[in-house]
C-alpha cells in the first residue's frame, strides 16, 4: 500500500477543520480497541483452557474408572485413563501458549502506540499552529478593514468640509486623512504578512497531514495482517489440538481393539475358579430310617444305603390295654 487512499481522501474545505484527520485517529483507536479485546479474549480462553485442563487431570487422576476389572480390558482402562491424563495436560500446554499470543498481541499494539504517538505529536502542532496563524491573519484583516473604513470616513469629511469649514479645521482634516491612509498602509503590509505566513504554515499542515495519511495507513496495513495472521494461528492451533487429542483418543481404540471377551472371560476363570463337581441330588430320607442323621442335610457320604421295608402292621388286640387303635382317640378335648 503507498498511502494514496489515506493521503486522497481525508480532506476539508475548512482550512480549519481536521475532521478528516479526526476520522483517520477514531479508525486507528477502535482498531487497537479490537486488537486489546481479542488480546483479552485469548487470554480469557487460556484460563478456560488451563481450568479445564486441571479439571480434566483431577478426574483422570482421582475418579475410579473400572478399578475392578481384569485382563486386556483393565490393560485398555489404563491406556484410557492415560490418554485423558495427556489430553488434560495438552490443554493445559494450549493455556500457556495462548497466553504467549496475548503476551505478542499487547506487545503489538504498545509498539504501534508508540509509533503513532510521534506523528499525532506532530500533527497536533501543526494545526495549532495553523489555528494560530489564522487567527492572527484575521485579525490583521479586520484591522486593515477598520482602517480602510477610517480612511473614506477622513477622505468623505475632508470633502464636506471644503466649503463649510475654516482653515484650521480643514487642516486637522487633512491631517487625519494623511494618517489614516498611513495607517491603511501599514495595516495593509500587516495583513499581506500575515496571510503569507498563512500560507506557509498551510502548506507545512498539509504536507505533515499527508505524511501522517501515509504513516496511518501503512500502520494500519500493519495492523489488519497481523490482526489476521494472529487469528489464523489462533484457529490452527486449536484444531491441532482437536487433531492431537485424536491422536490420544486413537491410542485408546487400537487398544480397545486388543480387548478379547474370551480371553478377559478365560483368564478370570483360571484366577478365581472354586471347582468342577456340583453339589449331589438331595435325597428323600425317612425319618424312622436309622441312617437318617449319618450325614448333615445337603452332603452325601456315598452310595445311598439300601432302604428298609415298611414297617409291619401291629396285630389287632381289642384286650391289650396297652395298644389302642387310631379309632379309639378323638381330636377334640371335652
């Protein structure tokens, strides 16, 4: 860029006007307003980052995740539980690197500051000068109007008074008019210094109004680019780390891949196996039975003993006192 766009179009008519120059200084200042809020946003997003990251750490580090399992799934929980480990630690890497930018970013805008503070102390100058000068060469026109007004006031009374007046008043006249044209002179080169000083400190302004429009411009060329190159590298960094992350979380899956059900299923029947005989068949055992209590309910001491027949029918004796029959009872009391 050669400035022309700055230089060319930031003009007034109003030799006293610098809304032109006005103009170009609220551009600049909402441009490094712009740089110092994404300075704050990167640092904004670090401290998230850098929180998550944390966050992320005590989870992997503290939160059980399967403790209890066994074999190559309990190997795939470990790589796991490592990854997110890394991933946590990788965000908190990206926390600090984007402080880094932020740290550039006000670096940046503190040494454009800088730069502009020589041009502005410039400018500022040289429209106080020119306001200056152009006040006094207003003034000296006013004062050479004034006294061109005096001196046709003193040429109109001389003439009315050519036939009226005496002598001595005709001279006072005259001498007044003499004075007044002396002073229309004076005034006159007063004024024509003046506006030719005017004139100079004009053409100083605009010449430091187009340097300044060619000092402006290029800073903010300066400032778009880097603006823009700070974003794109803002951008790609972030989707490095979704990439890396990627990368972490794949570690994960090959590992999940190497997961076998039938070996995690083998393995823990040799580690925690009780045995291959099942518990026997519980058996009837009749109570008159003298094997009965040999052995404890549920166990078996071997082959089942072989049963005793049923026992005999007791004979029929009405005449025994000493045996009665079923028939004999009742099952209410009287």
């Amino acid at each position: 860029m050669t400035g022309s766009l700055f230089k060319g179009n930031f003009w007034s008519p109003d030799i006293l006007s610098t809304i032109g120059y006005d103009s170009i200084i609220q551009h600049l200042n909402n441009g490094r307003k712009n740089c110092k809020e994404f300075e704050d946003f990167l640092k904004e997003r670090a401290s998230i980052e850098e929180k998550y990251g944390k966050d992320l750490l005590n989870l992997s580090r503290k939160k059980p995740c399967g403790q209890s399992e066994i074999n190559t799934l309990k190997r795939a929980l470990e790589v796991f539980k490592q990854q997110v480990d890394n991933v946590a630690q990788c965000h908190i890497q990206l926390a600090q690197t984007l402080r880094e930018e932020a740290r550039k970013m006000e670096e940046f805008r503190e040494k454009q500051k800088l730069q502009r503070k020589k041009t502005e102390t410039i400018m500022d100058a040289a429209h106080k000068q020119k306001s200056s000068q152009f006040k006094k060469a207003m003034d000296a026109k006013k004062n050479y109007e004034q006294k061109c007004r005096d001196k046709d006031e003193a040429e109109q009374a001389v003439h009315r008074s050519a036939n009226v007046a005496n002598q001595r008043q005709q001279e006072k006249l005259f001498v007044k008019l003499a004075t007044s044209k002396t002073a229309v002179e004076d005034s006159d080169k007063a004024y024509m210094l003046h506006i030719n000083m005017l004139e100079k400190v004009r053409e100083d302004w605009q010449s430091e109004h187009i340097k300044a429009c060619e000092v402006f411009e290029a800073q903010e060329c300066e400032r778009i680019n880097f603006f823009r190159n700070a974003l794109w590298l803002h951008v790609n960094q972030l989707s490095q780390q979704c990439v890396t992350n990627d990368e972490m979380y794949e570690q994960v899956r090959k590992s999940l891949e190497t997961c076998s059900i039938e070996k995690d299923i083998q393995y823990f029947v040799n580690q925690r196996k009780t045995g291959q005989t099942p518990p026997a068949p519980i058996m009837y055992e009749n109570f008159y039975s003298p094997q009965r209590n040999a052995a404890p309910p549920g166990k078996t001491t071997g082959p089942n003993p072989a049963r005793r027949g049923p026992l005999p029918v007791p004979k029929h004796i009405p005449d025994d006192p000493d045996y009665s029959l079923v028939e004999d009872y009742s099952l209410l009391y009287q």
